[in-house]
C-alpha cells in the first residue's frame, strides 16, 4: 500500500512553495481526500479538519509540533511570569518552564535540563538581547517581551494534551478514599467523558479525544504518585493538578485570543 500523497516526494517541496495557487490547490486534494472539509459560501473560504478523522490528523500533527515546542513553552512561562513582583519574575519564568517540561515529559523528548534551558535561553536572546532586563522592569515592559513573541503558537501545539489530561485527572478526582482507577478502567471511561466533554463545549477539539493521550494523561498523575489507591493527599493532589490544568488553559485561551487579534491587525495593515 502507498504512503498517503502528502507524505510522497514532491509535496512537502510543494507545500513550502510560495505560491497561494499551489498551496490552495494541494489543501483541496487533502478536502478530496476526506481529510479536511471545504466551505465555501461564504465570503471566505474556509478548510476544517473532517471530525472523524482527527486521529488520522494528530498522527501527522504530533511528528511536527516537537519543533514548535520551545516557544510554546516560552509564551506560556512569559506570560505567567507577568503575574509576579518585579523581582521574582525571572525565577517563576524559569520555574515554570521546568513544570511545563514536566507536565508534557510523556509527549516529548527533551534534553538534559541544563541544555533545554541553555536553548530557551538562546532563543529568547535571539527575540530580544536584554530579555532578562524587561523581563525584571515593569509590567509593560514583562507584557511587551511576551509580545515579541507573536504569532502565538502555544495553544495551538499543546492544548489538545491540556485538555486530554483534564478529563482524565478529573476521573480520579472524582474517586472516594480507597477507591482505585486502573489505566485500562481510566482510559475507557476517559473515551466516553471526553467526547460528552465536546458536546458540552468543554473542551474544544475533538483531538483531544485519543486513548494515547488518555494514557499518558494517566502515566502523568502514576508519575506524580495521584495514581493507584485514593488518600486524602492523592485526592488533594488530583484536584489540584486539575485546578493547575484548567489554568493553563485559560492562559492558552488569552494567548488565543491575542494571537487573533494580532493576526487580525497584521491583516488590516497589509490590506
């Protein structure tokens, strides 16, 4: 059996190309293929992932999104470290990249801790020399830094895993003491909430509905002992890594918003 034609030689040469005609006319062969969905009746012509074949979609997604990975996590540790005094917003900015990296150490590989941060550092000084000294001025100063970041990306690279996670952790919250979930139980439960969970707008995507993701939502909370047999600390561990995820999603949702905006504003200036 053939690979699929985006992956054949010649169409990644042919989607790089700056040529919207070429671009448009291989994103209509993925809507030939079933899969995107094309709307066009109204005044833009709008291409959408076929609901039904989000997994197909993430298999693809999740062989790229490593390399967006480090400004992820820089926007998202930015734009915390803005909450903070002055004085402390360097340490939480880097405090906050070590518990991104390990909120999402079963997605992805990182290296040793002292060169990912050797590189998020080269990377910010790349985007600004004195990024350590706005960082520490004051809040205009913190907000304009995050901005030299735009175009946002880190909603779109790491929600889907936000979202899976919550539902499962969410499950074991729900537990009583001495009550135990295993993964397997988890994972088919989580199939099931996740999906009422996108009906009720919950969550966004129906990407983030996946027995991989599940699992690794469920190898996170073994790993950070709120797995196995519920204890009031287990319990209070759970609710809170719930509280921290669904935080985390709100930030992402901000950097969403201001990331269309931005794009919006892009737009009218080359119009």
């Amino acid at each position: 059996m053939s690979a699929p034609w985006w992956t054949q030689a010649g169409a990644p040469a042919a989607l790089a190309a700056d040529d919207r005609v070429a671009l448009l006319a291989n994103v209509d062969r993925l809507a030939a293929n079933g899969l995107l969905v094309k709307y066009d009746e109204g005044s833009e012509v709008v291409y959408a992932i076929e609901p039904s074949r989000h997994p197909v979609a993430s298999y693809y997604r999740n062989t790229i999104v490593h390399h967006f990975l480090d400004k992820a996590i820089l926007e998202l540790a930015l734009c915390k470290a803005e909450d903070s005094a002055s004085e402390l917003r360097e340490a939480a900015f880097w405090e906050e990249t070590d518990r991104l990296r390990e909120l999402f150490k079963f997605e992805f590989y990182y290296p040793p801790r002292e060169e990912f941060r050797a590189g998020l550092d080269a990377e910010l000084a790349r985007i600004d020399p004195r990024w350590r000294e706005r960082l520490s001025g004051d809040r205009q100063d913190a907000r304009r830094l995050t901005q030299r970041l735009q175009p946002f990306i880190g909603h779109a690279a790491l929600l889907t895993f936000v979202e899976a996670y919550s539902v499962v952790i969410d499950l074991l919250a729900r537990l009583g003491p001495g009550e135990t979930l295993e993964q397997k139980r988890c994972v088919e439960l989580a199939l099931k909430e996740g999906r009422q969970a996108y009906l009720l707008r919950r969550i966004s995507s129906e990407a983030s509905i996946g027995r991989i993701l599940f699992e690794n939502g469920y190898r996170l909370a073994a790993n950070l002992g709120l797995a196995g047999e519920s204890t009031t600390e287990s319990l209070a561990g759970r609710r809170e890594l719930l509280r921290e995820l669904r935080t985390l999603s709100h930030r992402m949702e901000r950097l969403r918003v201001e990331a269309l905006a931005h794009a919006e504003e892009v737009m009218g200036t080359t119009a």
